[in-house]
C-alpha cells in the first residue's frame, strides 16, 4: 500500500516495495538475532519512504477526507485499479 501512495510508475512501486523488503529484514536480523544494522544507505531509502508515506496520508486527510481505515483501504484499492 506505501508503494501505491507515493507512486504512479510500477518501476518505482517495485523498488519501493524491495526497500521496505529489505528494511524489515534489516529490523528482523536486529529484534530476533542481536545482528548490527549497518546499512545506512538502505536506512535512508527506507526513511524518505516512510516520510513521502505520512506525508501523503495528511494530503489524504485534508484534500480528500480520509478520516478512517475503511476509507483509506477504499481509496487505495480505487488507486491500485485506476
């Protein structure tokens, strides 16, 4: 869904998709096995997603009135199929 939100072109969708891949896989190595994350070129790919993210879900909550989680999986679903 982040990939839908900050993107219209499916090459970006798809590397966003494998940086967030990535990220959580990084967080994972970290929480369940104690690895140092050392990647920070990934961790400020990962970082600016998640800002451009937030900062589309307050355009969604002012321009377009996307005030709950049904109206918000609603919009995306209109997004992903437009």
């Amino acid at each position: 869904r982040i990939a839908f939100c900050i993107s219209d072109k499916i090459s970006d969708r798809k590397k966003i998709v494998k940086i967030v891949k990535d990220a959580y896989g990084l967080r994972s190595k970290f929480l369940h096995h104690g690895q140092k994350v050392d990647d920070l070129k990934l961790f400020s790919e990962f970082m600016l997603i998640a800002w451009s993210f937030f900062d589309f879900l307050i355009f969604l909550s002012k321009d377009h009135n996307i005030n709950s989680i049904g109206n918000f999986i609603d919009f995306i679903e209109k997004r992903k199929y437009s």
